[in-house]
C-alpha cells in the first residue's frame, strides 16, 4: 500500500492536496488524529476491499500530537508499510489573507488566548517545523494557481511516478518574490533583458522570438552550459543523501522573459539526462 499523511498549517491548503491526489487515485481521509493511524492503515490492508494508494490529512498541531505523530511513523515502519510526509506550507501574510477573506477563525486562535490571526499562523508555525524538517516534500502555496497546484500534486504521486528524486524548475519574477521552497536560485537578471525589444515586450520566453533573443548572446551559452555543468555534479549527491524533492528556482525581473526561457531548457537537459523533472512558469500571467 501507498500512504501519503499530508499535513502542514491551517489555510495552506490541505485539503486542497487530498483533493488533488483524490484525483489522482487515492482514497483520501481528512483530520486523522494521530493516534488513529495505524488502526486505519492496519483495517485498510485488512480489508476485502483494497486500498492500493491511501492519503490521510493529519492533523499535529496540539498537545502530545507531534510525540502521537513520530510514535506512530515507527509503528507504521514496524508494520513494513511505505509512507511519504506532504507538507503544505505558505506566507503568513498570504494565509492571514485567506482567512480575512472567507471570515473565518483561526484553529489556535482560542486555545491560545485569542492572539491576531498573524500571531496565531506564526505560533503554528513553530508548532509544526518538527514536522517540516521530516517532511518528504512541500509544497509552497503562496504563489501558485490552484490547477499548477494540482499539478505540483500530481507531479509527485501519479502512479508511474517511482522513488527517484523529484525535480521541479520554477521560473519566476524577482519583483514577485523568491519561491519559498526554492532549494536552489539561479539569478538570470545578467543576461540582456528582451522587456526593453518593443516586438518581444508583449511576448513570453515559451515563443521562439523572445527564447532565440535571450540565447543568441554569449553569456548566455556561457550560462547554460555552467549551470547543466553544475547540476549534473549536484544530482548525483542529492541522490546519495537519499533527497525525495529538489526545488530549482530561476528568477529574471518579472518572470515572462529570461526565467522562462531558462527553466525551459534546463528542465529539458534533465529529463534528456533520465531525471524526474517538471517545468512551472509561477509568473509568466502577472
């Protein structure tokens, strides 16, 4: 049996990622307490009716949650089932939003004694970096629109999708911010800006005008050909360390341009070279 545990904070989005890998296959159950793990899992192998890809939406932000949680992950090892740890992760500022905008509580806010929203997601926060820090991937929800979101999901657990290491190339805008989850940031601002060719202001680094602008420079071969240099002598450690996600990051101004053309083609060189890698333009409709 495949089993996902998704948790993370409150207005991040996870319920979102139970619908999204529901999608995809999986009998999803929301706000399973800990301690309940491995008595489902145990009643679901069990069961005349097999469940072969099972995501439970975990909630661990209260009392002896987290021992509940790290007690029952040795339980689940003990019973040889595989299990990975989906953390959805977001700004503070952008999840304060999200509740300013549907006018609803926050969960901390009364067991807490009240505090503002801002102080109740950050409190969370620390609650939940023990978790984080053993989480097998995150994923950002910050600046992502719901169907690249689904397709963050997807990326990750469709079923041809095996244990090898999952690489996402991210283009987007300085202006916009960095990605949070970004393992990796290369910068591409160096490179001549094709915003100031009026014919390519209009247009995106996906089109062949803007792509054959960017890389008829020099320094733009020089570029690519140290970054391919670069990651394939970085992959290879990542996979001796055992690295289930690797987050590439490639931001130019505003993220329509330079980013895009780069994420493009280093996305492409990585799946040339056999690797597990999806490509995401995070601000190519700003």
């Amino acid at each position: 049996m495949e089993l996902v545990i998704v948790t993370g904070l409150s207005g991040a989005g996870k319920s979102r990622a139970a619908d999204a890998l529901e999608d995809i296959g999986f009998y999803c159950v929301d706000n399973m307490p800990p301690l309940l793990i491995p008595t489902f899992v145990e009643l679901i192998l069990k069961s005349k009716e097999k469940r072969a890809r099972v995501a439970l939406v975990a909630d661990i932000r209260l009392g002896s949650s987290f021992t509940d949680l790290f007690a029952v992950l040795g339980d689940l090892e003990n019973m040889n089932v595989q299990y990975k740890i989906l953390f959805i992760d977001a700004d503070t500022e952008v999840i304060a939003h999200r509740y300013q905008e549907t006018r609803r509580k926050h969960p901390l806010s009364d067991e807490l004694g009240g505090p503002s929203v801002r102080e109740a997601i950050e409190r969370e926060r620390e609650i939940l970096l023990p978790a984080r820090q053993k989480a097998d991937y995150i994923i950002d929800t910050s600046q992502v629109t719901s169907s690249q979101f689904k397709e963050r999901v997807a990326a990750l657990f469709l079923e041809n999708a095996d244990n090898a290491l999952k690489i996402f190339c991210i283009s987007f805008g300085f202006k916009h911010g960095t990605p949070k989850e970004a393992d990796l940031v290369f910068d591409v601002r160096c490179l001549p800006n094709p915003f100031y060719i009026p014919e390519l202001k209009g247009h995106t680094g996906l089109e062949d005008p803007v792509r054959n602008f960017v890389m008829k420079f020099d320094q733009a071969k020089g570029l690519e050909r140290r970054l391919y240099d670069l990651l394939d002598f970085l992959l290879p450690l990542y996979r001796t360390e055992g690295k289930s996600q690797l987050t590439i990051a490639i931001g130019c101004t505003g993220g329509k341009h330079r980013s895009v053309v780069f994420a493009e083609l280093i996305n492409r060189h990585l799946l040339e070279n056999g690797a597990c890698s999806s490509v995401y333009h995070r601000d190519i409709s700003r």
